[in-house]
C-alpha cells in the first residue's frame, strides 16, 4: 500500500489556501499531454543569466560564511592558547611576587643585622675611648689610674690591686678590638650582595610584570578580533540567506516572489496525488510504459513538503542527510530527500538508481525533448552542458511542471519547468 501523504507539511508552501480553493474545485488529473493545463498561472522562464548570477553570489555569500567559520575557529583556539598564556603569565608574576618579598624581608633583616653590628662597634669604641681618657687624666707608672681601673674591672675589689691593671687593660684591648673586628664583619656580611640581589630580584619581577601586561594585552586584542569577527559573521549570514532567497526564486523557490501560486499549485498536484494513492499502482513491466511513468510522478508527489535533506531519501523513502559545507551544515539532522533521492523514490517499483544525479540519465536510451515529455521523464541541468556535469534532477508531473527536491533549507516541491534553474540539459525516460 502507498504511504500515507505528509499533508501537514503543506503549512510551509505558505498561506494561500483561499487562492487554491478554486483551482481544487476541479482537479484535472495528471495530465500526459500539453492540452490538459492547470488553472494555476504559470511564472515566466527566468534568463539563465538572471539565475547564473545568484548563483555565483550565493556561492560567494557560502565562501564568505564558510571562511569566517574557519578563521572564527581559528580565532577561538588562538584565544584559548593566549588565555593559558595569561593565566601562567599571571602566576609568575605573583610566584615572583612572593620571592621579591622574601627578598626584601632578607635585605630588611640584613639592615637590622649591620645597624645592631654598628651599634656592638660604636659601644666598644666608646668604651675604650673613655679608658684611654681616664688613663691620661689619672696618670700611672703603669699606664692606667684608679678611674680607668673601675671602669673595667669585674670587681672592683681588684681594682685596689695595681699589679692586675695592666693586665686588665691588656684585656679590655683585646675585647674592644675583637668585637670591632667582629662588628666589622658583620656589617660587611650584611652589606655584601644584599642590595645587588634585591636588585636582581626586582628586575625579575619588573620583567615579569610587563609579561603579564603584554599576555593580557595579547589576550584583549584577540578577544576583539573574535568580537569583530562574529559580527562580521552575522552580516555574512544576512548576505547568505538574501543571496539564498534570490536563488531559491530559481531553484524551485519561486513561491518567496509569489507564494500565492505556489501553494496553488502544490496543493493542486497534493490533491492529485491523494487521489491516486486510492487505486493500486501500475505493475511492473520490463520496459517503460505510461501508467508507469504517471505513477512514478504520483509517488513523487506524495512527498510534497517533506523537507530537502541532502544525500538524503531513497527507494524506500526518506532518510537522514549529510551535513556537508555551506547550507547543507545542518543536514545531517533533517530525516528527507536530496533531488536524486526523490528519483530513486519515484521509480523505485520499476528501477534502480545510484544515488547520483549524473548517472540517472543513463536509466533510459530515449531523451524527449521538453515538448515530448510525459509524467514520469526525469529532466536534467547541467554545469558545461556535458552529462557529467548534470548537478540536479526533477521527475516531471506533466502540464510544464516538475516536482523536485530544491536544495538545503528548501522543501519538496512542484516548480514550472522553466523556473527550476539555468543550464537545463535534457530528459530522460526510464527503461527505454
């Protein structure tokens, strides 16, 4: 048994359904010759030039966007590398923070260090200073009076012992010049490479500072650049989906200039399609007949609406696309046909096709002219005007129309023959 039609998805051929009301009243059935037109106006052909030039801009409008994905992506993993940059730079910077730190608290300790050496050295000099004083003021055979004798005896019992006052002068001496020594010492360990390494170590951290501001600068620069880039990008997009909306009025999207007679006309060929999917459909024979090329148009038409998806659809029915660059990112998501795959549908009772345009005009020896078709025919455009390169594929319905799978975005539809696109190549009947 057929499939039931999708007729819900009839909703995107627009919302003209009052101007097709008339056009139903009386349906023609799917007519075989030229005499049997529609009551539906049908558009005039476009120039192929006309449709060559949106062509090309939309091409272009695809680069563009194409080119700044890549060059946004790009941008983004340049970012991320120069935010790992910023964050070591930032650490650094305070790892050395710490160490300048601790390099001032050693040169503040070194300052208390040779400031208490000088203070042991300037206690012993005036010491030493005052027992040459008193020495002089008092006077004595040997050397030093009772008053320098109290000044530096421990006891000063021994002080009334003039035999022991040499010696401790002797003493005093020696103490006085050990702790200048020692004082002297000290102060020179203290000033020796402190101030030379807290320079050093505030050079690093100097250097390290400018790292930091040119990481962070780096990093704001690049943050700009991906900033002007998505908005760049938005305006790309807004040039791609005006360049695919003029296309699409040459690649079976006419219905954008008139949507009032595209949904005429589709649901006219619904209409048809509904009715034949009550009677059974025209066996299969060995070679082409008309009842099997009319119900490979029905079969067609029973997917109007069904949403383009490309490398999508089969003999079976539709199937998942592929996402592939520019419109068809997303088709890998979409469950419907590409152009080829709606042929293959259509025929798919009586014949097998590869899922390749350029290869079904090979399904038949006999190629009508577009006065001779008939339902069924499979008509062909091409880049080149050569076989090989035939890039799309339509079956057509009779009364000058086609039904086709337009391109990403689009849905299945019927389109004048002359409307669908430039380069048309030719036709092809199956199994003849």
């Amino acid at each position: 048994m057929p499939a039931r039609l999708p007729t819900r998805r009839l909703a995107l051929l627009g919302a003209a359904v009052a101007v097709a009301a008339s056009v139903l009243a009386a349906p023609s059935p799917l007519a075989a010759s030229p005499s049997a037109t529609p009551s539906v106006s049908v558009p005039a052909p476009v120039r192929p030039s006309d449709a060559q030039s949106a062509q090309q801009a939309k091409t272009a409008a695809d680069q563009r966007v194409g080119t700044l994905l890549r060059t946004i992506a790009a941008q983004t993993r340049e970012i991320a590398q120069l935010t790992t940059d910023a964050s070591q730079a930032e650490q650094d910077y305070q790892d050395q923070l710490a160490v300048q730190a601790q390099a001032q608290a050693e040169a503040n300790r070194a300052t208390a260090d040779r400031v208490a050496a000088q203070q042991r050295y300037d206690a012993a000099h005036r010491l030493f200073v005052r027992i040459v004083i008193a020495a002089y003021e008092d006077g004595s055979d040997v050397g030093i009076g009772p008053t320098a004798r109290l000044l530096v005896a421990d006891d000063p019992t021994a002080a009334l012992n003039a035999g022991t006052a040499i010696q401790m002068v002797a003493n005093m001496r020696a103490v006085v010049t050990a702790t200048a020594e020692s004082s002297a010492a000290d102060m020179r360990r203290a000033d020796a490479g402190v101030a030379a390494a807290l320079s050093r170590t505030r050079a690093v951290t100097q250097r390290l500072a400018d790292l930091r501001i040119h990481a962070a600068a780096a990093l704001d620069r690049s943050r700009t650049v991906l900033t002007s880039l998505q908005h760049n990008l938005v305006l790309a997009k807004g040039g791609q989906a005006r360049a695919t909306q003029v296309l699409s009025t040459f690649l079976g999207g006419w219905s954008v200039a008139d949507p009032a007679a595209a949904a005429a006309i589709n649901l006219h060929y619904v209409e048809l399609a509904k009715q034949a999917a009550k009677r059974p459909e025209a066996p299969a024979a060995a070679h082409w007949t008309a009842a099997m090329g009319q119900t490979a148009a029905y079969r067609a038409l029973r997917w109007i609406g069904a949403p383009y998806a490309w490398a999508g659809g089969g003999a079976t029915g539709p199937s998942t696309g592929v996402c592939a660059a520019g419109s068809a990112h997303n088709d890998c998501h979409i469950a419907g046909f590409d152009c080829s795959g709606l042929a293959m549908f259509a025929w798919g009772p009586y014949q097998s096709f590869a899922h390749f345009a350029a290869t079904q005009y090979g399904a038949g020896t006999l190629h009508p002219g577009v006065a001779d078709l008939l339902p069924g025919d499979l008509v062909f455009w091409s880049n080149g005007k050569t076989a090989a390169g035939i890039h799309h594929v339509a079956i057509y319905v009779g009364d000058g129309n086609v039904v086709q799978a337009p391109q990403s975005g689009d849905i299945v539809r019927v389109t004048p023959l002359g409307r669908v696109s430039s380069g048309y190549f030719g036709a092809t009947r199956p199994l003849t």
